[in-house]
C-alpha cells in the first residue's frame, strides 16, 4: 500500500501526455516508458522517467510490470443521487426524469441514505479507474455535504454542486430561489477551496428553474467566479421546445444561461447535442464546454454529439459518463461509445487522442491540468494502472497487438473495471487496502 506521506516508486510501463495527440507519429505530445517509473512522496508525483534512471538505493518499490501507468481518469458530468436509477428501462428524457430519476432523488433528504450512497459511489468511481469527478448532488444540501464528506475522507479531488430546482419537480424535490442560494452560498463557504473540494453552481436546467431562480445562480456566479457552473443543454428536442415555451424572451436555448451571466470558460454544459449556429459561435466566444456523454445519448436516444464541427470552431469539449441516463461508470466504455458515436458521423477518435481526452483533455478543459490530468512532476499523484490482458478475450486479442495504439484501442473497446489493477489518489492505493475512517468533517 502506497501511504499520502511515504516517497515510493512505482514501476511499470508509463504514458504521460503533454498536448492532444495527433497519432502515434506525433511522439512530442507524450511520453513513453517502456520500462518507466514514477517517484511518488507527499501525495505528489515527484518524478517520472526510465526506471533505470529514477531507481535509488533504500526507496521502496511497487512493481506494476507489465501494466500500464497513467493519469487517473476525470469524468466531467455525473449525478451522485442517479446510483440506483443506472439501467432503468424505456423512455426519452423528460419521462426518464419524470419515472425514475425524481423519485429516486427524492430519498435523498434522508441523511442516512445519502452518506450510504455517498460511499458506494466512490466505491464504483475508484473501483473503474476514475479520481476526479464534476457531479450534480440532489437539491438537498445534506446530499452535497455527504459528497463532499466522502471525497475529503479519500482524499480525491472532486467538483459538486447541490442543484437548485424550483419548478416542475415533484414536492421534497424543489428548493427556491432564494433558499437555493442560500443553501448553494453556505455550501461554497464550507467546501470550496478546502483541501481538493471544488464547488460547481448547479442549477439543473432551464426547465427546473425559473427567472427568479436563474437570476440567483447568476449572482452566485458572479459572488463566487472562482467556482465552476455545471448544468444541461440542448439534450432533446422536446427539451428545447418546452425551454422555448418557458423562456420565450430568448433567442435560443444558450441564450437562458447567458442572460444570467452563468456561460464562460468554467461552465460545463452537458450534452450539447442539438445546436443552433448561434449557440455554437457564442459557445466558442465565450469558452465555455459542450461535454460529451455518448452512453447516456445513446441509452435515450437523444442524438449524436458533433465532436468535430465543435472542435473546428475552437471549442474545447469534455467527455464524461452522465450516470445513470449513462450505463457505465467507466470512462473506458465511455470511450468505446464515443467512438461509435463518431463513427456514424465520419469522424475517428484515435486511441491516443482517446486516453489524452479522459485524463489530460478534460483537465484542460477544466483549466487544471497544472494539478490533475498528466503525471508531470509537481501534479498531485491520481494514477491508474491498466491490465491490457484483464479478460480472455483482451488476453487473446493482445497477442497480435504491436504498438502502443493497438494496445490503447483493446482498452477503449473492450476495456471496463476489470482492467483496472490499481488506482491510487494522492499517493494512496484504493484497491484492496482499507481507508481512512470517516471524520466528522461536516461540522469543522
């Protein structure tokens, strides 16, 4: 077990990304080591390189041969209250909503149920290789305390936010405006900035609030620039249609959030799949991010995300599970689906750029990739390591697998879980090692 305080190496085939890679050929935007090593102490990576060159008399080793070290995964849009909604079968999404995921959103005021799904759902993060997560708690603060109490126990650099919904929601599910800020201000005092917590002004979607609500996240917002804004956009054309009958006064669906000061560069609008020109030029303007949730999109049937015509108009996209109108907690499916979703538009996601886009790349998006995303030294030490052979079938098809993309491809086609050995946050194994006790936190 790798400890926060403890200098160690670990050794083992290593990748680390410094820009998007075009190909294989373009070697200056990655490194690798065949036989690598990373240096770990104080929760850091201190060095990495050719294990010959960063081996020292006395420093413990774990030896990772023949797997491969990288970047933990970050996923950019994910609902902590959605665990138990994950595989619920049938509709589009404003039903989806209505059937399944309300109801179950609703069991988030009990306490109670919140801490318990609090560490399950780390539990299944870590357990699929990811250590960074932005995620929509419940309109109940106690959901994002019980989040953010859990990250803080394991140390994990986590985004959040409680949603703030007023409207077209069943009761025990709605808050207003005025006790959404109220609720999202004292949420942001106790957990923004303190240890790796990030806080994200939540307001779910235009649908669920109203003006009054929207004008409150937008002061948030502006109170609190230092803190990340997630929410939904232009998932469902019956979603655009009834956003339209609730805001006729806007041009468009963006254009709700921007009245509000709520779209720039910290904003994380998820799917982004049904765009008007407008909509795209204003979200390339403003440098705000489309993401990407190719297993939810599929599973609703919502429509195919543009990943090139946004690329094209310099837009930074993000890319993330979306659980539970997604279907896998791993960011590896996620790409397997990326990657069909793009090929029905004629656009390739080569391996590389892949793995580059759920480590590095959504660490650019979120503008910290100077602490997350690459194994650089001086990042904070959030490492998977990938078993290429983890099932028979990777096993049989990684005999014929000759180059570094080949192999990178069996882990985004038929990667999950199961090729994930270990995952280590801030230095510290997650796999097969007891953490830390629970704290009180919450009242610190």
């Amino acid at each position: 077990m790798t400890v926060s305080g403890q200098r160690q190496l670990l050794r083992g085939r290593v990748l680390n990304f410094h820009a998007d890679p075009v190909n294989e050929a373009d070697t200056e935007a990655y490194d690798y080591f065949a036989d690598g090593a990373l240096i770990v102490a104080d929760g850091k990576i201190e060095a990495i390189g050719d294990y010959d060159a960063l081996k020292q008399p006395g420093l413990t080793e774990v030896d990772h041969r023949p797997h491969l070290l990288m970047a933990g995964f970050i996923d950019t849009h994910i609902h902590f209250p959605q665990v138990q909604v994950v595989a619920s079968w049938g509709d589009q999404l404003l039903d989806w909503l209505n059937n399944y995921t309300f109801p179950e959103e609703v069991r988030f005021a009990d306490q109670g149920h919140a801490d318990a799904m609090a560490r399950a759902f780390f539990d299944l993060l870590t357990s699929h290789g990811t250590t960074t997560a932005m995620s929509f708690c419940s309109v109940h603060a106690g959901s994002a305390d019980a989040y953010f109490t859990e990250a803080a126990r394991r140390n994990m650099c986590m985004i959040g936010g409680k949603v703030m919904m007023d409207r077209n929601a069943p009761d025990g599910l709605r808050d207003t405006p005025r006790s959404g800020y109220d609720d999202s201000k004292a949420l942001i005092d106790r957990w923004h900035g303190r240890g790796r917590a990030h806080y994200a002004i939540t307001p779910r979607f235009s649908i669920t609030s109203t003006p009054e609500q929207m004008e409150m996240a937008g002061a948030l917002a502006t109170e609190h620039p230092d803190c990340f804004v997630q929410t939904h956009l232009s998932e469902n054309k019956d979603e655009i249609a009834f956003t339209k009958s609730l805001y006729p006064q806007a041009r468009d669906y963006l254009d709700v959030y921007e009245r509000y000061g709520l779209v720039g560069p910290k904003t994380f609008l998820g799917h982004a799949i049904h765009l008007e020109d407008r909509e795209i030029a204003s979200l390339a303007e403003r440098g705000a991010h489309p993401v990407f949730c190719p297993t939810s999109n599929l599973f609703l049937g919502s429509g195919l995300f543009d990943d090139g015509g946004l690329r094209e108009q310099g837009i930074t996209n993000a890319i993330a599970t979306d659980i539970g109108a997604g279907t896998s907690y791993s960011m590896l499916q996620t790409l397997n689906e990326g990657y069909k979703v793009l090929q029905l538009q004629g656009q390739k996601l080569h391996p590389l750029r892949a793995f580059h886009w759920i480590t590095r790349g959504n660490a650019v998006a979120m503008g910290m990739q100077d602490r997350i995303g690459t194994l650089h030294a001086g990042t904070d030490a959030d490492i998977v390591v990938l078993n290429t052979s983890a099932t028979d079938a990777m096993a049989l098809r990684s005999q014929r697998a000759e180059t570094l993309s080949e192999e990178l491809f069996i882990l985004q086609i038929m990667g999950d879980d199961r090729s994930v050995e270990q995952v280590y946050v801030a230095g510290r194994a997650q796999k097969g090692v007891d953490l830390p006790p629970a704290r009180a936190l919450r009242s610190a």
